[in-house]
C-alpha cells in the first residue's frame, strides 16, 4: 500500500472510530464533501465541522470495508479510487451504503490530507 492509500485507510479508520478531532487534521483546509444524509455539498472546513458535530449526535456501530483500492500521484496531488461498504446507525435504524468513491488529496505542510471525498451511493442489486 502506497503513502496515498495509507493514508486514505487512516481517513476511514478515523471515521469508524468517530475521532472527528482527528478527521478534522486529516483533511486539506480548503476541503470539500458530500454530506450523504442532507445531499448537499460540504465546501470548506467549517461545513466539514458542522458534518462532524451532526454525526456524532446521530451516527454509531460506523464499520467501513474498503476494495478495489488504486493510486495515482501527480507531484503534490493524488487520486485514490475504491469501491467502500459502510454499515452504521442513523438515529437508530440501520443503513448500509455501496459507492464507488474517489478521493483527491495534496501535500499540506508535508502531509497528504484530503480535499475531496466523493462516493456514489448506489442501491443494492
């Protein structure tokens, strides 16, 4: 697994985990998301926190599994692609989502973080 992937994978880790302090250092200051459960745009760091501060009052039992994982680096600029299966709790009822999902990362300060998340939610077979 290469720095991008690693990289991505602790993005996720931290997401089951619920560490949003953590998330929050993960991402790019200028990042931008999708927030699946109000379909709207996430467009800088105070979105993204407001997100997280949502989810903690309303999200448990978060478990993803990531496949079909691939990088691309362009200089100070990468691309991770997968295929990721989320389980978890919204305000009790259970919810499982499967998407394609694409993340655009850069070097911050030496570090890659995250400016764009972007999954697909597509409904079962």
């Amino acid at each position: 697994m290469g720095e991008l992937a690693t990289a991505f994978m602790e993005i996720m880790t931290a997401f089951d985990r619920q560490d949003f302090a953590a998330l929050r250092t993960m991402l790019a200051p200028d990042g931008q998301g999708v927030d699946e459960i109000t379909r709207r745009w996430l467009r800088d760091a105070d979105e993204i926190g407001a997100y997280f501060d949502q989810l903690a009052g309303s999200v448990d039992d978060v478990s993803t599994t990531v496949s079909d994982l691939e990088e691309r680096t362009w200089g100070e600029v990468g691309l991770v692609t997968c295929w990721l299966d989320q389980s978890y709790t919204l305000d009790g009822e259970p919810q499982k989502v499967s998407a394609p999902t694409s993340v655009v990362l850069r070097r911050v300060d030496g570090e890659w973080r995250a400016a764009l998340i972007h999954s697909v939610p597509l409904p079962e077979n």
